[in-house]
C-alpha cells in the first residue's frame, strides 16, 4: 500500500529516507545528496519560508521524496493583498 507522508525538517526523516541520499547516489550526484539539501536549507530559505518534505512510501519502504518550500505563513499574501 502507497501513502504520503509529511516532513518538516530533515532531522525529521526516518532512516529509511535517509537511505535515499546513500553514499552511492552522493558519489554520483553531489547535488543530490543529503549534505548539500541540509547545505541549501540552512544557508538559502529566509525566515519567510519553510522546508516541507513530502515521501511516498509503499509497503513501509521510502520511494520517493519531494522536498519543498512554503510559506511560514500561509496568509501572507492575503494580509498583503497580493
């Protein structure tokens, strides 16, 4: 069975997503490894974002994630009237 599932840090990641980011897709991808996504969150989203990571596991087995960024404050743009 498939289900999505939502993150709010990397810290938050169970081992199994963590598995994701292995040694053997960092040797080949610097850019997808975990240590440059905790190099870009920590150094590049202002305070006026938030990281939100979304992971499809199937059978309890990481598969996929999506990391994304939103607002801290979701009404922002409406106080704004943008």
């Amino acid at each position: 069975m498939r289900k999505v599932l939502v993150y709010h840090s990397l810290d938050d990641l169970p081992e199994s997503y963590r598995a994701l980011f292995d040694d053997d897709h960092s040797d080949a991808d610097f850019f997808a490894s975990l240590a440059w996504y905790q190099n870009l969150v920590s150094n590049s989203l202002s305070k006026q974002y938030r990281l939100r990571l979304y992971g499809l596991e199937q059978d309890g087995v990481a598969r996929l994630l999506l990391p994304m960024c939103v607002r801290a404050d979701p009404d922002a743009s409406l106080k704004s009237g943008k």
